[in-house]
C-alpha cells in the first residue's frame, strides 16, 4: 500500500496513516493466524504478502482466493484455491494446515475421492 493511499483513506475516514498502518498490521497478523504467510515490505509504506510460492498481495493487488470442493473418505473437503490460476494455497503452518493435517489423519481411509469441482 502505497503512502499516498493510505493518506487519501486517511483523508476519507478522518484517521492518520499510522491508525491505518497500525490496522493493516493487525490484520496480517490474523492472516498469519489462518495461513502461514510471509509479508514483506516495500517501498513508500507497500506491503507484498507471499503465501507458499504464490503472492496473495503484490503491489498493491490482492490475489483472488476460492476454493475446490471435493469428498474425501464421504467428507466434503473446501480447499483453498487462487482463482486465476487454480493452485492450492499453501497449508504449512496456521488454523487451515491444522484443520487439513486432521482431516488426513483423523478420516478413516474407508472411502475414496470421488469428485471434484470449484465453488461459484
């Protein structure tokens, strides 16, 4: 995010960029909380976020993430997804690698895949 937006939401909402900046911190902290993710900063207050090899945010665009929904051992499984490119979000750390790792190990091996489709 570049400096001159966040003055210009400053502007909008009435709050000074640090207020804005302090937000945007605490939200990257709760997409780290989901997803292993890595922000890094840029330039004139930017911030690009890598999630596995792919960036969920690259200057200043945000990646658009979906999921696929498959049955695995008769459960529905959503996995997360980058809609332009179909590729699975990386799960090696945060709630969502937690909640995959379960399904895997906790789903009696029973049952077999048996569809797959993406989510409107």
């Amino acid at each position: 995010m570049p400096t001159s937006w966040l003055r210009r939401a400053a502007a909008r909402r009435r709050a000074p960029p640090n207020d804005l900046r302090d937000r945007r911190g605490e939200l990257l902290k709760q997409l780290s909380e989901k997803v292993r993710s890595a922000p890094s900063k840029r330039g004139r207050g930017a911030v690009n976020v890598l999630v596995g090899s792919e960036f969920l945010v690259l200057e200043g665009t945000s990646a658009e993430v979906t999921t696929t929904i498959s049955v695995d051992r008769g459960i529905r499984v959503d996995t997360p997804v980058f809609a332009a490119t179909g590729t699975k979000l990386s799960l090696t750390g945060g709630e969502l690698a937690g909640l995959s790792d379960s399904i895997r190990k906790d789903i009696p091996r029973s049952s077999t895949t048996s569809t797959t489709s993406r989510d409107p």
